[in-house]
C-alpha cells in the first residue's frame, strides 16, 4: 500500500472513530441524569467497558476496511484457526461474462497470500471471464491457503494472449486447497481446430486449463472442468497431492484433453472423480513416483495410461503405480503403458493394475513400445514388475490383451491373475491375446490366455 493509501486510511478511520466516540458519549450525555442515578459502581462500569468494547469492534473493522487486510472474519477451518476471507468482487472482479478478471484476480491472490493470515480465496457466484493468470506463492501464512471457486470461471479464447502453456497457474506453493463447487470453462471448442499435433510433431501445444508447479501439500476436490484447451491439469514437479470428487469433461473427439497428466511428481493421489474426455483420462508421464489412482470413473477417452515415455532426452523413471477400482466405460483403450521407439533409455516399474471394470473397451490391456512412431529402432525404455490382477468386462476388440514390447529391451515380470474379458464387437471373432517380447507369468482365470 503506497504511502498516500495509508494515511489516507488512517485519516479517514479517525474521522469515523470520532464521530462514533462522540455518539456514544453523546448517549451518555443525554441520559446524564439517568446514568448518575444508578448507584450501583460495578453496573456503571459495566455501561462504561461496553461502549468501549464497541468503540474497540468498530475501530478494528474500520482499520480492517481502509488498508484492506480482510474483507470478511469469523471463519474457522479445520484446525480452529480463523480464516480471512478475501472476495475478488472487492479487488474489482465483476461477474459480467465480459470483463477480463486477470488483474483483480492477480490482485486478490496477492493479498491473501501477502497477508500472513490463514486466509481463503473466493470467487463468489457469477460468470468471471479472465485471461492467463499466474497465483505464485511462497504464502506468508504457515496454514494452507484456500482458494474457493463458487462460480463459473472462463477462459477468454484469443490464442494470442497465451504466451506460455497454461491458463490458470498454481506455483512455488506449500499448502493449497482448491474446492468451492464450481468450475473451469476452458473455451476449448473455439480453438481445438488450431491443434495440428496429430501430423506435427513440432506443434505448438495449446494452453491447458490448470497447472501445478512445484506445488506441495494440495487438497482438490468438488471442482469441475471442462472444455479445456488441451490438458484439463497438469501435475508438474510436485509432491503429496490429493485430487478427489473432481469432474472433468470435454468431447470424445477434443484433441489432447486429458484429464490430469502427472509428470516428474511423487506421491500423487486421484480417487473417487469423474473424467471423460477426448484423450487419456489420467496420463502418467516420466518422473512420477508412487501414484495412486483409485475409484475413477473414465469415459469417454483413451483410458488410463502410463506414458507416453521416451519421447525426450534423460526422461526419469517412472515407478510405484497403482489404479485400482476404477470403471472405464466405451474407451478406445483400457490399462496402457505406451512408449515411444527410438528412446533414450529409462525404465516404468513397480506398476499395479487392480480390480478394473472393462465397459465396452477397445483394447483394454496393452502395452505399446512403439507409440507414435514408425522407427524401427526399438525402444530402450524397460518395462518391468508389471501386475495385471482382477481385470474383468467387456471388449469391442477381438484382441483384448495387446503386449508390444521392446525388442530390444523385452518386458519382464508381467503378471496376469485372474482376467475375465468377454468380446462383444460387431464381427464373429475368438476373443484372444498377444504378448510380443515379454515374459508374463499367469494364474487363476484367463479370458483371453496370452501367447
């Protein structure tokens, strides 16, 4: 706050205070007579520290008020700590569909996160269209900062005002909750006809609707997506994330809208949500270590997949995954780990794959090692200690169990238990498997056997 603003502040909170003080000795002055009345000392001073205590109540929400610090107490979180709650609407943001809110919004973050309070973000009921915009931390206050979205937030849809891969940013922050009940509008349907990735491989991706960066200790959930741009999240260099009770969605046939892709993150956790988009579901790329994926809902899409790896230079392994519980309804891919040919070496480990409902899935479990690519050098990512365990449903293709692997490097310990798959697509085909380059051990029901 400018030196001005301050004692601007100040001057206009004396002016209020003696105009309360004068009321309330005022009061007292009227009622002269009466107040020297009464005898008993202790009720006198009772009447006296009440409207000082007054006098301290209005003093503190006016001082409050003039330099900003807080718009709204008396919340308590969690922990019993009260909350500060900041309103872009009093930053300037307006719910007209219209106005661009990247500023005020810019402005709002700034103060909660400046403040060091625990504080609480909200973006009220209303449509507020905003540009890129960038909430960076480190916050001041030890306690999470909550960032509470109760309307519709909107992408604006010029292209040109993204300078970077992103729409909204989370980054350098060390405890975030983001909930609030309402939701992301990416505008993706105005744009998805400039992505030319599918025959460019040196295309310029479009901006994904929400990015963590270097973020830890973050709690979404009861957020909606959709119609992103591209990736509708994108979980980049962070640790100990909770995603729950989020719905993202766009078409089936949007380009590259996955719904979370994770990369070079630990201890990432997507439970109980509803993802259904034009591409992978969840996405699991180089880097990511001990990844939890259970009680999703996944379709329309490409599934759930580990990948695409391989693809750049001195890409980090990706190890401790688990998705179990999970429904993938009309995907054109079920379980996949998808690596490109040509790579650098790297390895994909330690990967579970647990009580899986197939709905009318294309290929519900494959492991490609030549994705997106014609080379026919082999791919040098090795695949390893893979478990395939209680997979049951239907398949559209005759082909159910698709193991491409390394020639190269061949896969080893794949475990398939117990896989129950029926084939109910339009031809009259045997239901079958195929397992190339990759030593696979099974047990209990095989529907397809791999051979």
């Amino acid at each position: 706050m400018a030196t001005s603003d301050l004692k601007y502040s100040r001057e206009a909170t004396g002016s209020y205070l003696t105009k309360v003080t004068e009321l309330i000795w005022g009061g007292i002055a009227k009622n002269r007579d009466r107040f020297e009345s009464i005898k008993d000392e202790p009720l006198r001073g009772s009447i006296l520290i009440l409207g000082l205590a007054l006098l301290s109540c209005v003093a503190d929400g006016a001082l409050r008020r003039h330099i900003g610090l807080s718009h709204r107490r008396g919340l308590i979180d969690g922990g019993g700590a009260e909350v500060t709650v900041f309103d872009v609407t009093q930053h300037g943001a307006k719910a007209d569909d219209h106005t661009d809110n990247a500023e005020a919004f810019i402005q709002t973050w700034r103060a909660a996160c400046d403040s060091g309070v625990p504080a609480k973000l909200v973006i009220p009921v209303g449509t507020f269209l905003t540009g890129p915009v960038v909430f960076q931390g480190p916050c001041k206050s030890t306690e999470p900062i909550v960032f509470e979205v109760q309307g519709n937030v909107k992408a604006t849809s010029d292209l040109s005002e993204y300078s970077s891969g992103q729409w909204i940013l989370f980054e350098i922050i060390d405890g975030l909750t983001l909930n609030g009940g309402g939701a992301f509008d990416g505008q993706g349907g105005a744009v998805w006809k400039y992505n030319d990735c599918h025959q460019n491989k040196q295309c310029q991706p479009l901006p994904s609707s929400i990015k963590l960066s270097k973020v830890k200790n973050c709690d979404i959930h009861e957020i909606s997506s959709f119609d992103s741009k591209y990736f509708h999240m994108h979980v980049t260099d962070c640790s100990n994330i909770w995603v729950h009770d989020v719905n993202f969605t766009a078409p089936a046939n949007s380009p590259n809208t996955d719904g979370i892709h994770i990369s070079n993150s630990d201890s990432v956790n997507v439970t109980s949500s509803q993802i259904g988009t034009g591409d992978d579901c969840i996405s699991i790329g180089q880097g990511s270590t001990n990844i939890l994926v259970s009680q999703v809902f996944c379709g329309p899409g490409h599934g759930i997949s580990v990948g695409s790896l391989g693809k750049y230079n001195n890409e980090e392994d990706v190890s401790g995954i688990l998705v179990t519980n999970c429904t993938l309804l009309n995907t054109t891919n079920g379980l996949r780990i998808k690596t490109y040919a040509a790579s650098q070496p790297s390895q994909a480990l330690n990967i579970t794959f647990k009580d899986i409902t197939m709905d009318s899935v294309k290929n519900p479990i494959i492991i490609d090692q030549k994705y997106g690519s014609r080379e026919s050098e082999p791919s040098r990512v090795k695949i390893s200690n893979v478990h395939y365990q209680n997979i049951k449903g239907t398949s559209t293709s005759d082909v159910a169990v698709s193991f491409l692997c390394s020639s190269l490097v061949p896969c080893e310990a794949v475990e398939l238990v117990d896989i129950d798959l029926a084939y109910i697509g339009l031809k009259n085909m045997t239901l079958s498997g195929s397992c190339l380059n990759a030593k696979v051990t099974s047990g209990g029901t095989q529907n397809p056997a791999c051979s």
